[in-house]
C-alpha cells in the first residue's frame, strides 16, 4: 500500500485528502519511482478546481512532477535500475498521479537526476525546465547574440527560462517586482524592469519574448520586439494575441499549449539553480496550493513523503 492525495469532488485546496491505496506496478517500459519530493504547479490547482478537467470525474490525484529513487523496472527497461535516483514528468496530461509515495514513469520520460540538485530541486524542476527549454530552445530557437524578455522572470517557468536563455548566449531581461530583482541577478539576468514603476516597452528592442502573463502583456510586448522577431505565449488559455495580428506587426507569434514530457530533453538542460519557496509535507498538500494560488511565491513549491 501506499499513501496518495486524492480528493472526491473538484473545490477548493480543501478538497484535497490523504487516502491509502494500492501501490502500482509497472509495466513494460515503464518504471516504479519512489518519491522523494513532487513538484507543485499552477496546473495542478486549476485541474483541481475543475478549471481544466484534464483528469474527467474524481477521484483523482494530480501532479506531474517527480523525482525519487528507482525501485522496479518493468519488462524491456534498459537505461535504469533499482537505486537509480532520477526525475521526470509524468504522462502529461495522463492521468495524474504525481502527489503519492510512488509513481510510475515511462523510461523514455525520465533523466537521471543531476548531481548538483538535491532531491527536492529535482522534483521542483521537469514541468517547468520542460516548458522554458520547449518553448525557448524549440519554438522560439533562441540562440548567442540575441536579446530575450521574459515576463514573471521569478516565476516557477521564469527563473528556469532566465538560466536557460542565458546559457544559450543571449541577453536576458527580467521583468518582476523590485523585491526580486537581486534574485534575478543572481541567475544571470542582464537587466531587471520593475514592472510597478517602469514600462517594459521602453526597453531597447528584443529579439524574443517569452510571455508567463497573457492578456495585455502579449499586446504591449509585441512593441519591443525587432521585425522578424518571436513573441512567445505559454498562456493558451489567454493568450491575448493570434498568429494573424503577428503578420500584421511584421513578426512571429508562438503559442506554447503542448508540453511533452521527455527525458532527453532533461538530459540536455543546462546545469541549473531551482528556488525552493517552500517544502511541505505530502499530507498538508492543500496548505501547497495555497501557497501556489496565492502567486506570492518566489520559485517553486514542493511536496515531500
């Protein structure tokens, strides 16, 4: 048996409770990880709520975010074995699942997990490291020279997109409250815009954006980018801007809605920092999302077993 979050009726954090079941096993390709930390992401609170039924009916349990220990294999699994410690993110959307003391991963989605990042980084890091090198490095292609503006650079996605942009060469600028600018810096950020007293687009043009707000944002920051360049959306659910105005301004608009989890993908991240804003145990996970809803938070939170 095992110990799992699940809850019997979309709500509120509330809704969330601990309940014993059945511990998986798994099957071919796949491996049986024991959880040492799961992340936890905005996403996780709106299927939770019933914003985005991605799991249909409760009961279920949400959570994409792993990182743990090996303990089985299943049939045909080649890269890993017991006592491998790794991370990765679960089928997405799937069927959830991340929020237990075991979770089974596809080989194919999992990474070894890097030995700069303690347990609880690495289970902080897949969802958002995925999204940033999927939407920076495959979508946008940002590469040495150019000039990167990333929107809720303290963020979850943003401080991981800052690192990311940064080590492909380009020139970050950050946009956050004034309190975290340092923070930024300390990750490489070029420049910092306290987005309550100063104007994004009065900036010197930029080659990509990469927008974590939606609405007005993608409107303003088509502004400041240079003709030809990429503005970049990972808000699908507003995204405030379509591919026919982009024509119209002359440049290239990419909405990023399709995450895939891929263990190559981890492998070929860069060596990263994660913000722990907050670790708290699995059985208090309703105290987590309130954390993430609050949108108070300084990197990520993270359950622990």
């Amino acid at each position: 048996m095992m110990r799992v979050i699940t809850q019997k009726t979309v709500g509120d954090a509330s809704v969330l409770e601990v309940a014993e079941v059945e511990r998986p096993v798994p099957g071919a390709g796949e491996v049986l990880v024991k959880v040492g930390a799961a992340g936890v992401n905005p996403i996780d609170t709106y299927v939770r709520a019933g914003a985005f039924p991605l799991l249909g009916e409760p009961p279920f349990t949400v959570g994409w975010d792993v990182a743990g220990t090996v303990e089985q294999v299943g049939e045909g699994v080649e890269k890993f074995e017991a006592g491998d410690e790794v991370y990765g993110l679960l089928a997405f959307p799937g069927t959830g699942g991340g929020y237990a003391e075991y979770a089974v991963v596809k080989e194919s989605d999992l990474a070894r997990r890097p030995s700069h990042l303690t347990v609880q980084e690495a289970g902080a890091l897949p969802m958002v490291a995925l999204t940033a090198w999927q939407a920076l490095v495959g979508r946008a292609g940002v590469s040495a020279g150019q000039r990167v503006l990333i929107h809720a650079a303290a963020g979850g996605v943003g401080h991981v997109a800052v690192q990311i942009a940064k080590a492909r060469g380009a020139s970050v600028i950050g946009t956050a409250s004034a309190a975290k600018h340092d923070f930024l810096r300390s990750l490489g950020a070029d420049e910092v815009v306290d987005y309550r007293h100063q104007d994004f687009t009065e900036i010197e043009p930029v080659d990509v954006v990469f927008d974590l707000i939606g609405g007005e944002y993608a409107e303003r920051s088509a502004k400041v980018l240079k003709p030809g360049g990429v503005l970049v959306s990972a808000i699908p659910s507003n995204p405030g801007f379509d591919v026919d105005r982009a024509v119209d301004l002359g440049i290239r608009f990419e909405l990023f809605g399709s995450l895939a989890p891929s263990g190559a993908d981890l492998e070929a991240l860069p060596q990263l920092k994660v913000q722990l804003d907050h670790v708290v145990p699995l059985a208090d996970a309703a105290k987590a999302h309130e954390l993430v809803e609050s949108k108070r938070t300084t990197g990520k939170v993270v359950l622990v077993p």
